[in-house]
C-alpha cells in the first residue's frame, strides 16, 4: 500500500509541475540555510574535542578579587608550585604564545606564530608526533639543549614533508634547535601555530608578577573540579604569605575546557544564526502548507470521490501526508545544493587563520543526515495541517457541491493565518539584519583619529642573542627607521611595540607626583614605546606643548606625550605640561615628565573598541621588543608599493630579519571587524530569503483569494463598484495581513533582540530607525505583493463573472 501511496504522489505532482517547482524552491532554499549553519553548529559546537576525555581537562586562571580581575595568566612560577604540591591533578601543563623565527639557509628567514609549551602539554592532550618523539622532562627544563616540534603544515611548506628533518638543526630565533618531531596533520595547538619549543628556556626566570602563562590541568580520576581548585587555592594563600609582594590577594579559579575554546559571544552568535535559519525553514513550511491548502480545495471533488468510493479518512490523509513527505526529499537535494554554496561563501568571507584548527565544518554524513531528516520532517509538518484541513467536514456534501462549497470558511483564515505567521517571522529576521547592517556601518564610519588610507604597517622580529640586550634592540630599531625615513616616497615612519590599527602597546597603572591614591585603585593607561616622529607620521594634532625630540626618542629620556583623555583624567582642571608620573610595580621606576598633550586617536578597531583611554607615549628605548611594528606614511599612491623597499632595507641591516604581517592600515582597519561584515552578510540573505518567500505568501493567498471571489467581485462591480473599490478591496486585505504580521513581528523582535545586544555596535537592540524601518518596509512589501492580483481582480468582466456563477 506504501507504494501505491508512493506512485500515485509521484505521478500527481508530475501532472502539476508548476506547484511541484514552487514548493520544491521555497522549501530547498529553507532546507539548504539550515543545512549550511547546522554544518557550521555541528562543527563548532556538537562534535567532541580533539582530546582523550576532554571533560577532565580544566583551564586555570589567576584572581584578583581585590582589583577585579577575574580571568588573568598565571605565572610560570606559580604554575610550578601548584605542579609540584597539587595532589588533585593529574597533569598540568603551560603554554605562551611567541613569535618564532625560523632561519635554516632554505629562502628568507620566516617569523612564525609559535608557542611555548610545558613537556608536558601534548601528554595531557593526548597528541604525538606522527615522526620522531614527543616532548620530555629532560628537554624543559633552564640549560637543555634547544628542541623544536614542528606542526605539519610548516613541514609541508617549507620542508616539502623530507622526514630526515627529524635529528637535523634549524636556527630559531637564532639559536640551533634540533627537530625532534612533527605533530599530526591539522594539529595547531592552541589555535593555528606552526611550531612549539619548551618554555622553561624562555620563563624560568620570570618574576611571579608577570602572570603570562595559560595552564591546563587534567584532573585525577573521580577529582571534581571543585575538589582540585579548592586545593589550588590552598596552595595559592600559602605563596600569597610566601611572597607578599608579587601574590597578594592573588588566588586561582577554574573553567571547563570547552568553555575556553568556545567563548560565550561566539557560542551566541552561532545560536542565534541557527535560530535566523529556524526561522526561514518555517516561513518556508508555511508557505507551502498554503500552496497545499489551496491546492486542497481545488482537489476537493477528487477527495469526496475517494471517499465515496469507501477511503476512509486516515487513507486520505496518509495519501496527502505521502505527497507532502516526497516534496521535502524531492527539496534535499537542491537544498544540499544550496548549502553547498553557502558553505563555500562562509568560508571566504573568513580571513584567513581566523578559524581555529579544531573548528572545521563541511557537507558530510552528519550534515547529508541532518538535511534528509529535516527534509521528511519538514514534509509531514507542512504537510501536516492541509491534510487534516482537506478531509474535515461533509465530504459527501462537498461532492454535491461539485467543490466550490468549501473554498472559504476556515481554510481561507487558516491561509491568512499562516502569512501573518510569515510576515511576523520575517520582520524579526530582517531587525536582526538591520541591527547587525547598521553595527557594521557604524564601525565603518567610526572616526579612528588619523587617516588610515595613506599608512602602511609591518613587523619584523629581532631573534637570536645578538638582541637580547635593550640597548641593542633600540640601535637595531633606529637604524631601521632612519633606513625607512630614507626612502622616496616616505614623509614619517616610527616604530613601536603598536601598529596602527593593529594593536600592541603595554599598560599598567600610574602613580602621578602629588596625588595619594589607595594601592590598587590607581588609574590605568596605555603606556607604549615609540621611536620619533609618530605624530608626523599619524598626522595627530599637538594640542598643547611641545613633541618628542629626535634624541628624546631615540635614547632613555624619561618624557611622555600623552593624549587628551590622560590628561583630564589624571589631572582634571589642572595644566599637566611638567608634571610626573611613574606606573605601578618594579620594571620602570623612573619618573616620566609630560611634555605634550597629542589629539586622542583609536590604537585598533573592533567589536569591542571603545574610544581609547587614557595613553602614554615614551621614548622606545623604554619598552623595546622583539617583535616590533614599523608604520609609515607613504606620500602619494597605493601605499602597498613601499613594500619592497622596505624589505631591502631591513635585508640591509640585518638579513636575518624576518618581515611579516605586511599590511595597509586601511587593511587592519577593515579586518578588525570583519566579523560584523559578516553578521550584516549573513544574516542580510537570511532576511532577504525571509522577504521574498513571506511576498510570495502575500501574493498566493491574494491570487487564490481573487480567483475563489470572481462572482463576488463580478457582483460588486455590477451593482457600481468601480476599479478602484476592488483595488482597495484586494490591497486592503493585503495590508490588513501585513499589519497584523507587523504587530505580532514587532512584539517578537523586541523579545528576540535583546539576547543579542552584547553584539552589537554603537546601536541598541531596541533601535527604533529598525524596527519602524523595517515595519514600513514589509508593509509596503505587502502591498506591492498585493497590487498585481488586485489588477487581476480590477480586468474581471461582470456579465462574464455572473454568468459562471
């Protein structure tokens, strides 16, 4: 009997080919959406991590109660003591991100983003190298011969996969490490990281008030969470009296490892878009349940024949029930199609190595799954109600009726009904688009302080011993700029621990000369070490004072220009030009004299980028780095084609210096809110799919109802209606949908948008230019959905109309 079901279904929508493609696209464009974002959930959030019993891993972090820190680093030293007397845990394991250049006489010298691990941390994740050894004890520890792991992808890149690598030495950071290893395919522990040496080499000596480490802890069988971080604690009050100065109030917390690797904001925006494509599955199903209501009634002879004939009801439904089912597998296909495509839009709107490596999404079995499930489920919910609707009643008097008695009463509430459902579904889509459409034009149009468009921005890293003295840092750093500054074309150039647009720069907090405030509640800033001329080369306002001298700049003059926000802060109503202040803790003790207030200006842009705070700007030889920014300002043209000078420069004065993340201000402006260009994308196509299906609905349930009045209409306009009554007639009903939808959309959309309000940018969930927009927007829809069937409904021919009756 199924297949009897099945036949009859098949040949039924065959004989009706323009229903079957309709139902067949809306419903595909619904499944393929949902398909697309369920592959990206899956990916992200319902596959296990790539570890052996990830559920016992912890992420440890610092607390500081007193000053408000919540979630800081640990230091390298704390993180031994609780290693060495924590009887809770398993293992513990720490790491740090560093920039690792690697130089082997293969090409240029190449800076990677590496990381220094504990021997212990791929033990506790469960990973080995594919070739060669993993980490051990005797290679982490103050004096070990150097060691290095290799990730797979810089292997393949740069070694072409030669597995005699293992045993040989590379030159990282100018020092020979031996290869001992090459971690797995896809392995890039913690995000996307090429390579890992020991950390003991690089921390051991770190003082316990640079807390820089993030640590994993694998707990002991049958150990809570709470059980090892109450016995963490303890050891932490016993460093605290231990060390007074570095550990007061200092405590530790922990979190789950799925709670480090998924951030709340990210897990938010992956719900909500799932929940975006909910949303256009259902105005899908409502659609189509509305082709097949009216598509019911047109068949409500053949029903009251089938049932004269003795089917009984359950038959009928189950035969109706069958053609639903067959349009949703008939709709997988084109669906999967469609997330195909949308898979392949979603992954190059996504820069590059923003995604971490265990995050990875695709149309496989899982996802091939899902689809066809939604596709059968889809079916028999859509199906669902037009089947029930279609055998309610007398049929036997609908058979005498020839089939015309039953085209109105509750299936025409119940076809309005469902396109109330769908304007109100889709005007909560597309607020949620305008919110994230407007968030992103409001980074767009952020005003950062300097123009970014003539401004080119790069680093380069200082490895090896040769730069391990300060002092050898900020000769090495002048000389490069002053190389730079040399070059046609450029007007400024400085360097700093900050890029433009690319963050950097350090903080802490100010103590300022004759001003007694409580430890712990002094005021924070910006502090950042820059070469001269970074004024000049920003093009930033010198509002009050004097600048930075070239010898000021260039050697350990304790002077600071500082920006507008600084000085009202820290010296509110009064003239900060020579006054001092010092920061906080042991590292810069001297005593830094305000010589000049510059305009306030962004150091980055972003998501989460308020207006800057309050900055300092000191010479460079105060805060020399490693891995240092350039940024310049090209005089005319494209500012990318300075590139190449640059490199011979930097090839000129050390050739061992690796150039790298190369980039146009404008660039790092643009990518430092990326993720809001695609939210507006995303989320804009979700919405526009929404409209144009809810503007179907509109027409088909107007089209339908215009054809079931013709004798009506005929009769209203042979009793003197004219052209325009029937217009107001058609289109009123229209608008009367659409309105009622609005209503129900707007109330939805204020509940719904509020969940995702920490977002957005500059606009609030509640934006009235959105709602009121949007509003306005889908009820003129409506009415131009409407229009057309009312121009049908205006050409009726009233002799010709009564005499069908």
């Amino acid at each position: 009997m199924l297949r009897q079901d099945v036949r009859y279904a098949f040949r039924s929508l065959v004989k009706n080919p323009g229903f079957t493609a309709i139902a067949v696209a809306c419903l595909a464009l619904g499944i393929g959406v949902n398909a697309t974002i369920f592959s990206v959930v899956d990916g992200v959030m319902l596959r296990p991590y790539p570890y052996p019993d990830a559920h016992q891993i912890v992420v440890l972090n610092s607390t500081n109660e007193r000053e408000g820190i919540r979630r800081a680093s640990i230091s390298y030293g704390d993180f031994k003591d609780f290693r060495d007397n924590a009887t809770t845990i398993q293992q513990l394991a720490a790491f740090q991100m560093r920039s690792l250049t690697v130089s082997d006489g293969r090409g240029e010298p190449e800076r990677y983003v590496g990381e220094l691990v504990s021997w212990t941390l791929f033990h506790l994740l469960g990973t080995q190298p594919v070739i060669g050894r993993n980490f051990e004890a005797k290679d982490d520890r103050p004096g070990a011969d150097p060691v290095v792991l290799l990730s797979d992808d810089l292997w393949r890149q740069r070694y072409q996969r030669d597995p005699s690598i293992v045993g040989r030495a590379i030159n990282v950071n100018g020092t020979a490490h031996t290869v001992i290893g090459v971690m797995p395919p896809r392995f890039a522990f913690p995000e996307n990281h090429k390579l890992w040496v020991p950390i003991a080499a690089y921390t051991d000596a770190q003082p316990r008030d640079i807390r820089g480490s993030q640590v994993f802890a694998r707990l002991e069988p049958g150990v809570t969470p709470e059980q090892a971080v109450t016995e963490l604690q303890a050891i932490a009050g016993r460093l605290a009296q231990a060390y007074p100065t570095e550990n007061r109030d200092w405590s530790v917390t922990s979190r789950p490892l799925s709670e480090w690797m998924l951030p709340d904001d990210v897990e938010l925006v992956i719900l909500a878009m799932m929940g975006a494509v909910t949303l256009v599955l259902l105005i899908a199903c409502a659609n189509v349940a509305n082709l097949l209501l009216a598509r019911a009634s047109i068949r409500q002879r053949e029903i009251s024949i089938r049932a004269a004939l003795g089917a009984g009801r359950w038959r009928i439904v189950r035969q109706l029930l069958t053609e639903s089912i067959f349009i949703g597998i008939l709709s997988a296909p084109l669906g999967i199609g469609v997330a195909w495509l949308g898979l392949r839009l979603l992954d190059s709107a996504m820069p590059v190595d923003q995604v971490p490596y265990f995050i990875h999404w695709s149309l496989d079995g899982r996802a091939l799954a899902y689809t066809i499930t939604i596709a059968v489920l889809t079916g028999i919910i859509f199906g669902l109600v037009p089947a029930l609707q279609a055998v309610r009643g007398d049929l036997q008097s609908s058979l005498k009726e020839g089939g015309r008695g039953n085209a109105g009463g509750s299936k025409a509430w119940l076809r309005s009904s469902l396109v109330v459902v769908e304007v109100a579904l889709s005007l909560v889509l597309l607020v949620g688009a305008s919110l994230f459409i407007r968030s992103f034009l409001n980074l767009q149009k952020t005003d950062v302080g300097f123009s970014t468009a003539p401004l080119m921005t790069m680093r380069f890293y200082l490895p090896g011993t040769a730069y391990e003295a300060d002092d050898a840092k900020a000769r090495r750093v002048d000389d490069i700029v002053q190389r730079v500054e040399s070059l046609p074309g450029v007007q400024a150039a400085f360097a700093s621990n900050w890029v433009a647009m690319g963050g950097g720069g350090g903080g802490g907090r100010a103590i300022v000369e004759g001003q007694a405030v409580e430890p712990g509640q002094e005021p924070g800033l910006t502090f950042v070490g820059v070469t001269p001329h970074m004024r000049q080369t920003l093009d930033v306002a010198l509002v009050a004072g004097r600048d930075m001298s070239v010898t000021e700049g260039a050697t350990r003059t304790p002077v600071a220009l500082i920006n507008q926000e600084m000085a009202t802060r820290l010296w509110p109503g009064v003239d900060p030009i020579g006054r001092r202040f010092r920061l906080t803790g042991r590292e810069l003790p001297d005593w830094f004299t305000v010589i000049g207030i510059v305009a306030d200006f962004r150091h980055r842009q972003g998501d989460n980028a308020d207006p800057q705070g309050p900055a300092a700007y000191v010479p460079y030889p105060f805060q020399p780095t490693l891995n240092t920014g350039l940024t310049i300002r090209v005089a005319a043209g494209e500012p990318t084609h300075i590139t190449a000078a640059v490199r011979e420069q930097l090839r000129a004065a050390d050739p061992t210096l690796p150039l790298f993340e190369i980039q146009s201000a404008e660039e790092l402006r643009q990518l430092s809110y990326w993720q809001f260009s695609l939210f507006g994308r995303m989320f804009g196509t979700f919405g526009f799919i929404a409209l144009l299906l809810a503007s179907i609905g509109v027409y088909g349930v107007l089209s339908y109802s215009v054809s079931q009045r013709v004798q009506e209409i005929g009769v209203r306009m042979a009793l003197g209606a004219g052209r325009g009554d029937v217009l107001r007639l058609i289109v009123g009903h229209g608008v009367r949908l659409a309105a009622v939808g609005v209503a129900l959309g707007l109330v939805g959309a204020w509940g719904v948008t509020r969940l995702i309000g920490t977002l957005l940018y500059n606009v609030t969930p509640t934006d009235p230019l959105s709602f009121g927009g949007v509003a306005l927007f889908l009820t003129l829809t409506a009415v131009l959905a409407s229009y057309v069937p009312a121009r049908r409904a205006m050409a009726v021919d009233p002799i010709v109309a009564l005499r069908n009756d």
